[in-house]
C-alpha cells in the first residue's frame, strides 16, 4: 500500500452494522439547478459516490430526482435556493440565517431516513459530502443526524514553496506536483487527487509557487504560462479552491519592461494593471498574489524608499477591481547582522517595521505573520505582531514542512503545538484576546482573515515522504475548519480515515505516538526555547554553534557561565515589551517566565533553578536523555504494531522511526557534550557525556 489516496481510500467497513449503513446509502441526487455552480455541486455528488462504493463494496451513482425509490434512505444535495422536497420543513428559515457561505447543514428524516445537505453556496455541500463521509468512514451511526456546520476561519490556506525547476524548497517529500523542467507537468492528475485530499479537509485556497520567486516564477503572470496557470486553477476550482501567484516585487525590472520598481512611480503601477488585468481575464477568480518583500534578499520597496505599505497597496490597487488580494508577509528583518551586535534582536524585526504602518494598508491587503518571532522553531513564544494591528487585515502564518521539526524524517504530529498558539492569549483586548479570535478575524472585526500554511507535499508516492506526516495536513485542515477541534481527537479521525478501524490497539497506539511525538522532538532538541542549534542551509541535524557566529541573528550566547537571550526591557533587547500588559510581565520577569522558554526570553546561569526544580543544565541531560530513549520507545510502539497492517506500510514507517531514534542519539550526544564541556558540570545520574 503505498499511502497515495491517504485519508481517502474509504476502506471497506469492518462490521456488518457499518457495511449495511453504507450499503443503503448508495443513491446520491443532486437537487440544484445545473447554473448554480455545477462542477463543485458535481464535485460533491462524485465523492459521496465514490466513497460509499469503496466502502460498501458495492456500485453507487449519481441518480436524477426522478430515478430515485418513493421509499428508502439516499443521500441529496440541496442548495437552499433548490425546489427539492421538504426543504422548508427541514430548513426553516431559522436553520439558514446560521448558515455562512460555506456552511453547510445536514439532517436524516426520521421516517424515510433520507439524508440531506443543504448549504446556501456549492462549496457548503462539497464539505457537507466529506464530513458525511467521514462519519460514514469512521463507522458511526447517520441516524437522527442534525449538524450545523460553518468553517471559523474565511482563509484557509497553503501557500507551496515550489521552484518551476521542480524542486521545493524546504520539501521532504520529492519533487513538485506543479512543475518540472522550468514548466507546468503535463500530467495534472496528480494536482486533481491533490485538490480532493484539500477540500477533504475544508482549504480553500493555494499558492503554487515559492515566495522566494526566481527568474522562472516571475514569468507566472505572463501571456507564457497563464493558461497552464488557468488550467490548473480550473482544477481546483471544481474543489472550491481558489488559485493564488507569489509574484516577484521587481518583476517590472526582472523582466527588462522598466527600469524601477517603485511603488509610486506612475509607470509601476501602471505595469501592474496592465499584468493583473492579463491574469484575469485567463482566470476571472483568481485569488490574488501573495509577496515576500525585503527580506532575506528578496526585492522590495525599501530600494525605493518605500515602505510596506506603499509597496501592498501599488499591488492591492490592480487587484482591487477584480476582488483580489495581497497577501504581504511579514516575515521582515535583517539578515545580515553582525554576531557581534546583542542589541539588534531577529525577534524584533515584524513587530517594529509593521506596527506602525497599522491603517495605512488598503482594504484588499492581509498581513501574513508567522507564528513566532523567529521562524518555525519547535519552542517559540507567539509573535507579538498578531492582533497588534486592529486597523489591518492578518493571517497567521504556520509551517506544515518540517523544516525545523524533523523533516519527515523523524515523527512529529504538530497539531498540539498549533492548538497551543491559536490558544493564546494575547490579552490585546482584555482576557481572552486567543489568537485564534485574532485569526478568524472575530477580535477586530476583519473582513480578510485566517490561517496560512507552508505545505508539506511533494511527489513522493505517499504526498509526505514519511506516512505518519500525513497526519499534519490533516489536521491542519480539520483545526483551521475548527479551532475547538483537539489534537488527539483529529489524530484518531486521521487513524481511523487512514487505516480503518479493525484494531482498537492500532488506533490507540498510533494517537498515542501522535500526541506524544511533538513533546519528544522538543526534548532532545535545542532546549528551553533557544532554538536553531541545527546544521546551516539545511537545518537538519544537531550542530550547537551552527548559527552562533553567522549573519542571520538566530543567537543563544552559550559561554562557560551560561546561556540564552536576554530579551528583556530591563537589560536586554527589549523585546518583552512588544508583548501586552500580562505578558510583557510574566515574560520580562524571570520568576514568571515559562521553563519551556526561558532561553528564549533570558540570560542565565547553568544553575539556575527551573520552576520544575531542576537546573538547567541538569534540565538539558535529563531532557536529552529521556527524548532520545523515548524515540527508541516510539520504534518499538510501531514494531508492536507489525501484522496489523500493509507490511510495506508498516515497514516504511518503521525505517524512518528507526532512523529518528539512531539520530535522536545523536542529538542527545552532541547537546550533552557540548554543555558538558562548556561548563563542567557533572550530570547528576552519571549518565555517559562524551
Ligand atoms: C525560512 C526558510 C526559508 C524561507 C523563509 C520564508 O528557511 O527557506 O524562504 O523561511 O519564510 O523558514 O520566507
């Protein structure tokens, strides 16, 4: 089994309860106007088709109104606006104000056990088909259902860092599904079964090119390769996903058309209408571009004396009568620092060139900030920056691939860790400022608002290089549909989607390797929310100094006294202070600060005591000893799990765990030393330092 139909391949179910359910649900009528967006509603109807005939064994159609039994369950598809029988009845009025332009509802009659979704748009029946057969899939009962559904979050997106040569930066999972030999691939089968597993989980849109937009990409928006762009935004169309370009800020220069890229020269901005009205008219709803500017030698507005916010809205302009948008990102500092320097904090960077730009950006512009002030670190504390802006437009920004996390190689379920950013409390507006309030867009009352992620597929038969990742785009979708949702709650669906629901010992030991596995890559990691302490370039693998002495300011100051960053107001870089009231002060102050980020926020000695008790050098041993044995445990939970799956399944997950345990090791023995040899503190237990 080699992992490819992933969430989707609607086993055939276990008990006969399960079978029989399916069994009797295999009629699916459409009750829409063919003008009321057919190739979703389409869409919608072919899935609910082909996942009761995988699960039921048995041949299911798409059948018109007249076809179906007078008695007898099946399955309808009902906009509201649709003639279909008893829709008041089901849907008074009441039921439809609740529900949003992509919501959905769904009830079973009770005498005729007749199932029925009803949305206002066509996008609400294609999520009311998958949750459907979600249930189903899961083998849960359809009886009496009465659910009302409507996505928290508008954006939901991944943006891909994929390069036209076909490669992807940051990608662990081969190649790219969009692009090879500096063009589009010829076969787009692969982008299709791709925009299924997305709408399964609720996205509603995709970039398809790296931010860092090279010579190639910059050609994207021209008479070149719009209608291969055309031709695969028609794919994701019919899966009510929405097409997005990063563009290259000085394309007008790159492309030898104009000798600036000045926002407020009147030949730029004239330039960019021009192009943006070429792209619409091959893609009447495209959704807009998405820009890295200014940072890490990208091209930007700075060359021209130009902040962020002329450069968003030269671009929102040409986008503005199409209903396009900008998506800017944040992800702004210097990256060629001197080392030297322990004033010039990375941390700060967002916060300082952004925050006082808020109400300056045009209505059709979003903010894309990251998680973290640094970048995707397994440990860092929220950006400062997420809700900082109340007069402007934000989406979060997180990262599927695991750059830092392993890079698929070792296991590390993330949605805990995402659960935990969306929870927190800025205290922007008073208690309960979460960011997820922010994300939604709810807190400020945004209009454009939501979640961005850096995708973690690639052509690898599987989509994500090591099964178990799969995992995290699941539930990256599931969490950005709900927020509420938890993590071991969307790692059993995943479990119970991906490898059926036979063996209660295979679902639990996998949900429990899953919730775990974040916690265990953490803990024979960079410690106590240092981060970085990885290989340069690559950044995989163990290498403490690796950073220490280079440009791009990701520091942790270890000397024979101590270690970490002081970010304080007080004596450090003042960082704390981009933090609102609660938390500038448990932050800023040492005797509040959390133990998981403390070197994040502090300068200490290696005996200073935790909050846990422990000191910190004797955190980092004790850390990386039990992280690295518990990867050893994480091997044989799987090896326990041999027999009740594929043998190719289970072996190829088996390889990488192994592979994470050797190197887990190691990490553990490298950390260890180091600080071993740094300060000369024994460990307690009398482990082996080398
Ligand atoms: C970092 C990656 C780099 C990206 C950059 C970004 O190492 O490859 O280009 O972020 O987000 O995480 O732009």
């Amino acid at each position: 089994e080699d992992g490819y139909l992933a969430w989707l391949p609607y086993r055939r179910q276990e008990t006969k309860e399960g079978l029989e359910r399916c069994k009797a649900y295999r009629q699916i009528v459409v009750a829409a106007a063919a003008e009321d967006g057919g190739a979703v509603i389409q869409s919608a109807a072919a899935e609910l088709a082909r996942g009761l005939e995988s699960l039921s064994g048995l041949s299911a159609a798409v059948v018109n109104e007249g076809e179906v039994p007078e008695s007898g369950a099946y399955i309808q598809l009902a906009l509201f606006s649709s003639p279909a029988a008893g829709m008041d009845r089901l849907f008074p009025a009441a039921v439809r104000t609740e529900i949003g332009p992509e919501g959905f509802t769904m009830q079973t009659e009770a005498d005729t056990g007749r199932i029925v979704i009803a949305a206002a748009a066509p996008a609400g029946l294609l999520y009311g088909a998958f949750h459907l057969l979600r249930l189903f899939a899961a083998g849960q009962s359809v009886d009496g259902l009465n659910i009302q559904e409507n996505p928290v979050n508008p954006l939901r997106m991944i943006n891909h860092w994929d390069n036209m040569d076909g490669s992807i930066e940051r990608g662990y999972a081969g190649k790219s599904i969009f692009f090879e030999n500096n063009r589009f691939k010829a076969d787009k089968q692969r982008i299709r079964d791709y925009a299924r597993l997305l709408a399964s989980v609720g996205i509603n849109a995709v970039s398809i090119n790296n931010v860092n937009v090279h010579k190639q990409e910059t050609l994207l928006i021209t008479e070149e390769f719009l209608p291969d762009v055309a031709e695969v935004a028609a794919i994701f169309r019919e899966y009510a996903v929405k097409l997005f370009l990063s563009v290259n800020y000085a394309a007008p220069v790159e492309m030898g058309e104009l000798p600036t890229a000045d926002p407020l020269d009147p030949a730029v901005q004239a330039w960019w209408q021009r192009r943006t009205q070429d792209v619409y008219a091959a893609i009447p709803d495209f959704g807009g571009y998405v820009v890295k500017a200014d940072s890490e030698n990208r091209p930007g507005p700075f060359t021209y004396g130009r902040d962020h916010a002329d450069g968003a809205n030269m671009l929102a302009e040409g986008l503005e009568p199409y209903g396009g948008i900008v998506i800017w990102r944040c992800f702004v500092y210097n990256c060629k620092q001197d080392w030297r320097d322990r004033k010039t904090d990375r941390a700060r960077a967002a916060y300082d060139h952004f925050k006082p730009l808020d109400g300056r950006f045009k209505d059709n512009v979003i903010l894309q900030v990251k998680n973290g002030p640094i970048d995707f670190q397994v440990r860092e504390p929220i950006s400062p920056l997420l809700g900082a802006m109340p007069s402007t437009h934000q989406v979060l920004e997180l990262q599927i691939t695991q750059e830092y996390t392993g890079q698929q190689r070792h296991l590390c379920y993330l949605v805990p860790q995402w659960r935990e950013i969306l929870d927190f409390d800025t205290h922007l507006k008073g208690n309960g400022s979460t960011v997820k309030r922010i994300a939604s867009g709810e807190l400020h009352g945004s209009r454009l608002a939501g979640i961005a992620a850096v995708s973690n597929i690639g052509d690898d038969a599987n989509w994500t290089g090591h099964r178990l990742a799969q995992a995290n785009l699941y539930g990256y979708g599931r969490l950005t549909w709900n927020p509420e949702l938890t993590s071991s709650a969307i790692a059993e669906e995943w479990i119970r989607l991906t490898f059926g629901n036979g063996s209660e010992k295979l679902i639990r030991t996998v949900q429990q390797m899953l919730l775990d596995s974040w916690g265990i890559y953490e803990s024979y990691t960079a410690p106590l929310g240092v981060g970085f302490m990885v290989n340069p370039d690559h950044h995989y693998g163990p290498n403490v100094e690796g950073y220490e002495y280079s440009m791009w300011g990701t520091y942790h100051f270890a000397d024979w006294q101590g270690i970490g960053v002081d970010r304080t107001k007080a004596t450090g870089t003042g960082y704390t202070g981009q933090y609102a009231g609660p938390n500038f002060e448990r932050y800023e102050s040492l005797e509040t600060c959390p133990d998981e980020l403390l070197l994040f926020f502090h300068h200490v000695p290696y005996t200073h005591k935790l909050h846990s008790g422990k000191t910190v050098i004797q955190h980092i041993y004790d850390t990386h000893f039990d992280g690295a044995e518990q990867a050893e445990r994480l091997a044989a939970q799987w090896e326990a799990l041999a027999g009740s799956m594929d043998e190719g399944l289970h072996r190829q997950v088996a390889e990488r765990l192994a592979e994470q345990a050797e190197h887990a090791k190691e990490w553990r023995d490298r950390i260890n030393t180091y600080f071993y040899r740094r300060c000369g503190i024994a460990d307690e237990q009398g482990r082996t330092i080398y």
